[in-house]
C-alpha cells in the first residue's frame, strides 16, 4: 500500500480548514480498507469533530475497521479538551494500523497519542510525507515552538521599488484588482492582521476580507502613544474589535520608547494568536526584517514606474523564494528559512 498518496489525501482535506480552526491545528483524516478509501474527515473548526473522529463516524460498517489504516496528518490527540481523546475511539474501534504524518507540538499531546496507541498494540507508522505536513501546520508550529505567531510580511511596490508617490492624499492603488482580491483571501487565513498607527491614522483602513468569503482577522495596530484610541475621528477599526500594542514596560507615559519587533510578538502571544499578516508601512515592515522576526514576506511588483515616493522595505530577494504572476503584477514570495541579512 503506497502510504504517501493516502497521506496527500489527508493534507488535501486538511486544507479545507485553514482560517476557521484556530487554535487547533489543520487535519485531515482518511480510512483505508482494502487498498479503498472508504471514510474521509478532516476538522473544520474547534469544539467540532477531529478528523479522526468524523472519518471514524462515517464508516457505514464498523466490523471493516478492524482490517482497515487509518491515515492522518498529524499526531492523534489522547486528552480531554473540546472534544474526547481520538486515540480511545481508535483503539475502541480496534483500528491495527495508523499511519501518522508528524508529531504534534502541543506539550499537551506530543508523543503521548503515539505512545498510547503503541502500548495498546497498534501498528503506528510515522513520518509519511513529513515536512508537507509540518508545512501545512506551520502557524501552530512556530505558535508552540518558538512562542510566537507565524508572521507574514505583505506589501505592493512599483517596478522601481516604491510602494506610494511622494506626495498623496488619498488612497493610492498599485496593484491590479484581483492581487487585491488574493490579499482577502489571505487575510481569511490568518488569525490577525496588523498595521502600524499611523498607517490606520493616514489610511483609516478597515482590514478585512470584504472582497472575499470568510471570517475577519483580529485587526491589531501598534499603537505605544494611543492614538488612534484618543482621536475624535470615526475610524473604521474603532467598530471592530481591536487590539492595540503598547509599550507595557513604559513608566514615563510622556517620552514613549518605540516597541521592538520582538516585544510586539510576544504581546501577540499572550493574547493566543497563532500568525499575523502584517500589511504596515515601510517602518513597520523593516522593524521585522531587521529582527529576522518573520517567515514568509509577499510582495506584489507592479509594471508601474513611479520616480519617486515612499520606498518599499529592504529585505534580502536571494533566499528561497516562488514568483508567480496575477494579471500584470509579479508575486513574488520569500521564505525566512534562516537569519538573514536586510539587504535588497
């Protein structure tokens, strides 16, 4: 039995829940009986089914589980949360072999659904297609690995660099529509969205995904002054629920000390968000790229030249990248594998 093509199937329907399951991780789950696929599940948000369980469920004979595999992509959980353990209804269903795609990194679950299964006498493979699966999890990797969200970087620039004209007061559009309409899709992936105050000052953005079906990110603006909170002005933000990042370790409430990327993530943290699309300004952007605080930067270049204006960050463009086209404009995507330098 080829492993690898069941396990495809698993992150296939994984997929189907990105952006809706926060804070569990993206599953998908698949029963073979047979050299057949005779059950699929995957999770569609907390408080809902696991995956192995909606799979499980769906079997029209339950005499076949116990000469059938189970395949999921990652770790089946053995503690009481939302929902009951998924190693009990497996070894309940007397289910002989699961085949794992990776471990999960909750200290909650790592190692002891595995563990479980395996004292019970489960045949348990693991680490089919495992950095597929790893990648697919990757904003609940880095939230319970390196204690901080996924964060991801996004800007539009002109062929010559610049992400506005010098001089502007209104809203100013490089991009073609649909890298517009790509950006809400992103947007309803992601747990937050966050933009630097004076990005929600000048532009009074609303931050979400009306070009797109799906839920709102938490709009989040690094605001160590107050601002936007002590403005008369109608802000679109102001009616939605908003988190703002302060200087917390501030005791002068008069000379206010910028925040470091590093203080901003750890707020992000603390409040359970597990990734961040930052859409900010240029300074904005450039505080993460100089930290190394990130993990996939995507720029859209336009055909448009415009001379002058604001320019785009400084970020190395020789590290490992894709580029693909939309219309006129060139996405280009980079992927922070490592510390890298802050050079263009």
């Amino acid at each position: 039995m080829n492993d690898a093509i069941f396990m495809e199937r698993c992150l296939e329907l994984a997929k189907k829940g990105l952006g809706n399951t926060y804070p569990n991780p993206l599953v998908g789950c698949v029963i073979v009986h047979e050299g057949k696929i005779i059950a699929e599940g995957w999770h569609k948000k907390a408080g809902c089914n696991h995956a192995e369980r909606e799979a499980i469920l769906k079997v029209k004979d339950p005499s076949v589980l116990a000469n059938s595999t189970l395949y999921v992509n990652l770790e089946p959980c053995d503690h009481f949360g939302k929902t009951p353990p998924c190693t009990d209804l497996i070894l309940e269903m007397e289910i002989p072999r699961v085949i794992i795609g990776c471990l999960d990194e909750n200290k909650k679950v790592l190692g002891k659904g595995l563990k479980k299964l395996k004292a019970a006498g489960c045949e348990v493979g693991i680490g089919v297609l495992e950095s597929k699966c790893q990648k697919l999890n990757r904003r609940f990797f880095s939230f319970h690995q390196k204690k901080r969200p996924y964060v991801i970087l996004k800007w539009a620039e002109s062929l010559d660099g610049f992400m506005a004209p010098k001089e502007t007061h209104k809203k100013y559009w490089l991009t073609d529509p649909l890298s517009k309409q790509r950006v809400h899709q992103w947007r309803s992936q992601e747990q937050s969205i966050m933009i630097g105050v004076q990005t929600a000052l000048n532009d009074n953005p609303k931050l979400n995904t009306r070009m797109w079906k799906g839920k709102n990110p938490l709009a989040v603006v690094i605001d160590p002054k107050q601002k936007l909170s002590s403005t008369k002005v109608d802000f679109n933000l102001n009616v939605r629920e908003l988190l703002s990042i302060k200087n917390q370790n501030q005791e002068d409430k008069t000379d206010y000390l910028p925040l470091k990327a590093q203080e901003i993530l750890d707020q992000l943290y603390n409040n359970n968000l597990q990734s961040v699309i930052i859409e900010g300004g240029s300074k904005t952007l450039q505080c993460f790229i100089d930290a190394g605080l990130w993990d996939e930067a995507r720029i859209f270049i336009t055909k448009e030249k415009l001379g002058a204006g604001l320019k785009g960050p400084l970020i190395n463009r020789d590290i490992t990248h894709s580029t693909s086209k939309i219309k006129s404009d060139t996405l280009i995507t980079l992927y922070n594998d490592s510390m890298i330098s802050s050079k263009r």
